[in-house]
C-alpha cells in the first residue's frame, strides 16, 4: 500500500507565509500600475516604460505563487509510506539452561568436579547459540533465576562465571521446583523454547514427573545432560574458613557417595520429547546437542516481518518550486514581450494618412 505523508507536518503553517507572499506581490503589481497610471501619460508611458499585458502579469503571479506553494510542501518533508511484508526463516529460540548447584555437583567423578565441568561444556556450547536468547536458572533445594531471556552472551558469560554451590542459599536438590521455574521464566512467549537440565539427577522428592508433563504442556522440550558416573564418587567440600578440603559426611559419619540418576533423567527427557544426553566423564559432544536438539526447533518455522519503506519526495517538489520560478522569470523577459512599434511611427502613419 502506498501512502503520501509529512514528517515535519508543523511546518504547514509555511502556506500562510506563502500565500501573503503571493498577496503582497499581487498588491505590488497592481499599485506599481496605478501610481505609474497617475504620474505619467499613457503616450509617456509608451515611450518611458516596456508595459506587460495582463494576461502575463497573471500568468507570472500564478507561477510566483506556484512556486512558493511548493516550496513551503518541500520544506514539510513530503514522503510516500510502503508496508512491505515478507517471510523470513525464524533464527533464534529462547533457551534456558537449568544448573544443579547442590553440594552433589561437587564429586570429583568429573575433573576437576561436576559443576565446574559443567560450567566448562556451557561455555563451549555458547558461540554454537549465537542466534538465540538464553537464560540461567541454578537449583539446589530451592531454584533461583540468576540470568533472565537475554541475546547478550557477555552478560550470560559473566553470570555463569560466578555461579557455585553458594549461589543458593538452601541445601538439597528440588529438580520439580526449578523446572517450573524454568516454564514460568518463559513468560508468555510461544515461539522455539528449550531447558536445558544440567545435573547429576539426584532428587529428594521434588515431583520432577509432574513438572515435565507441565513443561510437555507448555510445548517446551527438555534436553536433560547428566554428569557424574552411575558408580558414584566421593564428594569433597571446603571448610570456606580454613579452606581445607574434607569428605562430605551425612548424619550417620558416613562418607557420602553420589551417583548419576540417568534414569530419572531419561523419562525426565522423554516426557517432553526431549532428550537426555550422558556425559558422564567422556567429552561432552557439544556439537551434536545443537545439531540434533537445538536446531531442529527453528528449523521450518516461517516469522512474517512488516516493514515500513519510506521514501523522500521533497527533492521532486523543490524541482517543482524552482521550474515554477524559472517559468516566472521567462514571463518577465523582454525576449517573450510583444514588439513594440518605435515612438513616432503612430504620428508619422497619422500624417501620411492625411495627406
């Protein structure tokens, strides 16, 4: 559709300083042949003065103001406005990465330990996710949003660096509880969605089933990554005072032994048509996680994008306004007037009519 409009529309009040422009000049003329009229004789002004007919006094006020008109448009910023419609291919998604930060991530069955390899893979997986959106959520026995929906990978980067077993505060693994905050940071996009469920799978009830039936609902996919070894590993903590390092011990002085829940990861993973990908302590295939589970999300998906073309017209109208001018001078050349007989020819043809 096209459409013609003024980026500068306060300037219409230019016509009026046109238009009494054009009166004036009008006045102008009209009284210079008066008080030419009144002063001097008509066979005086013959002989002193080069006379314009009134249709050329007309004609030159016409173009006058013509131009001026034009000129007062130019200055509006005349436009023509086009919407032009197009189909693109989608080319990013909303990803949000939930991270397990209990004190289980710190087993050593990955070197140098499960989170700090983790972490390690994340970042070699971000220039793979340039196109989208990413989010981090960390999780022990409560889940907390530390990275919202964001392009900006310097920012995630920056989050994921600080994130360790302190970035929340309760103890405990509530796998349930960060998938529902996961679904609930997505707010009310519906495009391509992604978890991305970082853990050694340990859970203390948290009803993690039900939250991947809710994210099934919601159409998001869960691509569950699970680090650790099924025989498990001892956990190692340190005392943040005298920075020692000593085996975790539960209750009954037992040495604490974790061990990869993939099981619980993989219906995790299949309740949402997702994935669940084992890292246990071979290199992760950072690669193939984009290719098979990220990229088959845009993948077909068709964004229908408005955008609104605009194109200048005020040079075409300052053309306008100087040709008008142009004409107006012509107008007023003496090369396009009448011939004018020599003074005395009248008198000369009068006498030689009456001999």
């Amino acid at each position: 559709m096209l459409d013609v409009s003024f980026l500068l529309p306060e300037r219409i009040h230019l016509l009026w300083l046109a238009i009494a422009l054009v009166v004036v000049l009008a006045y102008l003329e009209l009284r210079g042949r008066e008080l030419l009229e009144r002063f001097v004789s008509q066979q005086m002004q013959q002989r002193l003065a080069r006379r314009r007919s009134t249709t050329r006094r007309v004609v030159r006020l016409i173009l006058i103001a013509a131009s001026v008109l034009f000129a007062a448009l130019a200055m509006m910023r005349p436009q023509t406005t086009r919407m032009q419609t197009s189909l693109s291919k989608q080319v990013s998604a909303d990803v949000i990465f939930v991270l397990d930060v209990s004190k289980s991530m710190l087993a050593t069955d990955a070197t140098p330990t499960r989170l700090e390899r983790a972490k390690a893979d994340l970042r070699d997986l971000l220039p793979a996710l340039d196109e989208n959106r990413l989010g981090l959520i960390a999780f022990a026995g409560r889940a907390a949003i530390l990275c919202p929906l964001t392009p900006d990978q310097s920012f995630f980067r920056l989050v994921l660096d600080s994130v360790n077993i302190n970035s929340v505060s309760r103890g405990g693994t509530r796998i349930g509880d960060a998938l529902h905050k996961a679904i609930d940071a997505f707010g009310e996009n519906t495009g391509p969605r992604l978890i991305v469920l970082v853990t050694d799978g340990e859970d203390h009830d948290s009803y993690a089933l039900d939250a991947a039936n809710a994210a099934r609902q919601a159409g998001v996919p869960i691509v569950a990554i699970g680090f650790g070894s099924e025989e498990g590993s001892e956990i190692m903590v340190e005392d943040p005072q005298t920075g020692a390092r000593s085996k975790l011990l539960d209750r009954d002085g037992s040495v604490v032994r974790s061990r990869l829940n993939g099981e619980l990861l993989r219906e995790l993973a299949l309740a949402t048509k997702g994935v669940y990908v084992p890292a246990s302590t071979s290199v992760l295939d950072l690669e193939s996680i984009v290719e098979e589970h990220i990229a088959p999300l845009v993948e077909g998906t068709e964004k229908a994008t408005v955008r609104e073309l605009r194109t200048e017209l005020y040079p075409w109208f300052v053309l306008a306004s100087m040709l008008f001018l142009f004409g107006a001078a012509i107008a007023e050349s003496p090369l396009f007037a009448p011939k004018r007989r020599p003074a005395g020819a009248a008198e000369q043809a009068t006498q030689g009519a009456s001999r």
